[in-house]
C-alpha cells in the first residue's frame, strides 16, 4: 500500500512514497528511511526496495532529495552533499509524527551515493537505530578519485576550474551552468567509464528504468560542494548501533564499502552479492532478491532490539532528553 507524502527539509517541501504492509494492521510499524541514488528518484531503486521491505512487515518511506524529482529547490539538479544529508533526517523527523511508526524502531537504507549520506546521518542522529547499504558510495570520493578509486588528481581539479567559472558566469547575470551526467550514447558511456559507465546509463536513460524526473544533469556548483564533504568519516560514531553493507562483487565501486566498513567499528557486517555489479543490485531480481532479504533479516533483528533496549545508554552526565 503507498500513500503520496510531503515533509519538509530546510525550508523545501520534499515529496515521498510511504509503503506500509498490505496485512490489514494498522500499526505502529518499524520504518526505514530508503534513500535514491544520485541523479535518481523515489520511483526507481529507491521505491523498489522500500516496497520489498513493505512487503515484509516495514513501513518504508522513499523520496525524492531536494533540488529533484518532484521536490521542492532551485536550481533543479542541485547535488548537495549536506542537504542530502539532511533530507535523510527530515524524512526520519516526519516519520516521528506519524501515530502508525513505532518511533523506537525506525532504521534507515542508503542506495549508491545514499549509501554515503545515509552513514553521515546515522553517526549524528540517535534515532537512526539501524543502517543498511546498497553499492554504497560516497560521491565525494567518486568525484574526486573516480568509481574504480584510480582517477588522476587533475581531472577532478579540472572540474573545480568549471565549478569556479561557472560561479562567475552565474553572478554575471549567465543563468545556472549545468553539465550532463550522462553521455549521449551506452557506448560513448563504456569508451569513457567502462562496465559501471554503460550500466548506469542503460539504467538512467534507456526503458530498462528511465523516469522522466531523474537528473540528466548537475549543477557546477554541486561539484565545489562535493570538494570536501566526506561521508564516511565518522562513521565509527553509528556504534553500538548495528551496521549492514551490501555489496556486489563484481561493482568496481566496491573499494567504497570496504573503505566505510573498515573505518566502522562494531557490530558491522559486509555482505557480498556474488556476481552482482554496481548497478545489478538496483533492479535486477537475482541480486536484489539476496538483498532485500538480508535487509529484511537484518532490520527485523535489529530494530526489535532497538526496542527492547529503548536507545542508546547515555554517558555520565548526559542531559535529559528532552520531553514532548
């Protein structure tokens, strides 16, 4: 069952799917926050897994970031690290409102560059009791190192010159400067990224999943506020909180995962997908079925201790939570 929702996030209306079980209950639910890809929408990876966990037993909220698809923000193809980050703990704000979420138990499910945003939201906001990752990435590092991690420096110093002459050309009056995220052909993409490229665009631009709404293009300025947002630096702070990563072994992306899980403490887990590349693991049924169902596991286990425990234990002389 999906309901069309809004919420706001730093001043913009954001427009989401909720997914609740189709069993008859009338709650309250555990939820899990799933967040889109870059360049993605509510109704793409991001819905499908959010209606598997449905399925299952979750109200799960799916939505379109700010600045995309049909939320609120100006210019339309902002990529905005911080804001994105935001967003994840408006949609946990809004679930809290809501009298069929059990509040004690709302996790959250970050896809792709969510995979990034949703560890920096989890290490500073308690009521994230529990996160899974799919084909994580933060795309800080995608933009400055390359998917594969082996890009020369001077290509993403290149694109900080554009960055900064767009800038200029905006305040003289040019209009919002913008670049395609996407090239014109799968095989102009696998000449210029290889196997990650041409999937993504297949994904994004052809009838295997494209929406009208997805982001073609990026601002120039999204790529000065990717400079130095890093996702996974203090991820060691979602402990003892329980963390998921799901991984394909075949994504060339996969040195992401690995990076946050080291740098995560426990309990952590990395699961690999065999077979599975980057973009498989966002709508093809032989990977994502593996993955849905250990999210499943995963949260059901999870998020029932989150509410027998009740949160996380406060430290000698933490302040009292504040009361409604």
């Amino acid at each position: 069952m999906r309901t069309d929702v809004t919420f706001p996030s730093a001043g913009l209306k954001l427009a989401g799917h909720l997914y609740a079980p189709d069993d008859g209950a009338v709650g309250p639910y555990p939820a899990i926050v799933v967040g889109h890809p870059g360049s993605g929408v509510k109704e793409q990876t991001a819905g499908l897994y959010a209606r598997r966990l449905a399925e299952k037993g979750f109200a799960a909220l799916a939505f379109d970031a700010a600045h995309q698809g049909e939320s609120e923000g100006e210019p339309r193809g902002l990529e905005d690290p911080a804001h994105r980050v935001e967003d994840i703990k408006a949609a946990v704000s809004f679930l809290t409102t809501r009298d069929d979420i059990d509040t004690e138990r709302i996790g959250a499910l970050g896809i792709c560059a969510s995979g990034g945003y949703v560890l920096a939201a989890t290490a500073s906001d308690h009521r994230i009791r529990a996160v899974g990752t799919v084909s994580a990435v933060d795309i800080a590092r995608q933009f400055r190192d390359g998917a594969d991690g082996g890009q020369d420096p001077a290509v993403f110093q290149g694109m900080l010159d554009a960055a900064a002459a767009a800038r200029t050309a905006e305040a003289r009056g040019a209009g919002v400067q913008t670049f395609p995220i996407f090239p014109d052909t799968t095989e102009q993409a696998h000449a210029l990224g290889g196997r990650h490229a041409a999937e993504g665009r297949e994904y994004y631009c052809s009838d295997r999943a494209q929406h009208p709404r997805s982001a073609k293009s990026f601002t120039w300025s999204s790529v000065d506020r990717m400079a130095f947002f890093d996702g996974f630096r203090f991820v060691h702070l979602i402990a003892p909180r329980p963390l998921l990563m799901i991984v394909g072994r075949e994504a060339v992306t996969s040195w992401m995962s690995v990076e946050a899980y080291q740098k995560a403490r426990a309990p952590k887990e990395l699961h690999w997908i065999d077979g599975a590349s980057h973009v498989d693991l966002y709508d093809k049924e032989p990977y994502v079925g593996p993955a849905a169902e250990k999210l499943t596991d995963f949260f059901r286990a999870q998020l029932a201790a989150a509410e027998q425990t009740s949160g996380l234990a406060a430290g000698p002389g933490a302040p009292p939570a504040p009361t409604a």
